[in-house]
C-alpha cells in the first residue's frame, strides 16, 4: 500500500499491537470499573451474574451447564467480583503494558467462560471469538514490549525477565 511505503513491516506489525493493547485495556478497564462501582468490590454485580447464568443454561455446552448451575449460580457474589476485577485488571494490565502474556491468558480463560456458557465455539463468529484471538495473538506476540512496563521490565532486569519467559 502507498500510504504504508515509507515505513517498514516490523514498524506496522508493533503499532498495530499498541493499537489493539490499547483499546482492549481500556475496553476492560472501563467494564471492570463500571461492575466495580456498582458497589461492594463488585459483589454489587452479583444479580447480573445470577440473571446471564439463568438465561445461558439452556443454550450453555452440557459440560459448562452443571458448572454455572451448581457452583456459579449459588455463589454469583464470588463470582461478580472474580469478573469485576478480573476485567478491572485485565484492562489495566494492557493499558499499561505489564505482563501482557499473563494478562492475555487469563483473559482468554475469562472469555471461554462466556463463550462455553454461551454455547458458542471459538471459530462461531462473534464479539467473544474475536478477543479470545486477538489475546492469544497478545500470548505469542507480545505487544507490552511496544510502549509498555514489559519492554522496561526487560532493559532494566534482563535476568530476572529471562527466568520469567521460562513460564510463558
């Protein structure tokens, strides 16, 4: 393309990663926080929780079904608040730029959550499927190293960041 001719593959390839990093951060970010303010540490989110697993069970894979009805449904306040920071987390993580293939992978946990409850499978086109690929691009490519507290976690402690790529 002409208006990408003066600058090289690897230049796009990162600021595409930015771009994305960035907007997923604060896309979590900004979920998390609004089940957070809700109140209490976001067990105020707790009949949200109840109300999308009585709705989800009919359509939820047979093996997630007894999950949501037998450990989610009666504990919804345990679980409002693992979702409300998880995305509060999650969001901040990639905002920022620190480990960012930690942060990916435990947001591609929290989203097979609601794609199994959903009854839907990765490659079903959808708002799920799509951050569960761009997050698993994040775990092989990590763009916190573009702009972000990893690429300063690597210059400054290069041993300690070698013993940490040992688990990811």
């Amino acid at each position: 393309m002409a208006i990408f001719a003066d600058r090289d593959d690897k230049t796009i390839q990162r600021t595409t990663l930015l771009v994305l990093r960035i907007y997923l951060g604060l896309f979590y970010l900004q979920t998390g926080y609004n089940k957070i303010d809700r109140g209490d540490w976001g067990r105020g989110y707790a009949p949200n929780v109840r109300e999308y697993v009585e709705a989800q069970l009919s359509h939820a894979y047979s093996f997630y079904a007894g999950f949501l009805e037998h450990v989610v449904a009666p504990n919804a306040d345990l679980f409002a608040m693992i979702v409300s920071w998880g995305e509060f987390l999650l969001g901040l993580a990639l905002l920022i730029g620190i480990f960012t293939r930690l942060a990916s992978v435990m947001g591609i946990i929290l989203n097979l959550n609601f794609t199994f409850a959903m009854g839907r499978a990765i490659y079903y086109p959808g708002f799920e499927a799509l951050i569960i690929w761009v997050l698993l691009t994040f775990v092989i490519a990590p763009p916190g190293r573009v702009a972000g507290l990893d690429m300063v976690l690597q210059e400054r402690f290069p041993r300690f960041w070698r013993w940490l790529q040992r688990f990811g």
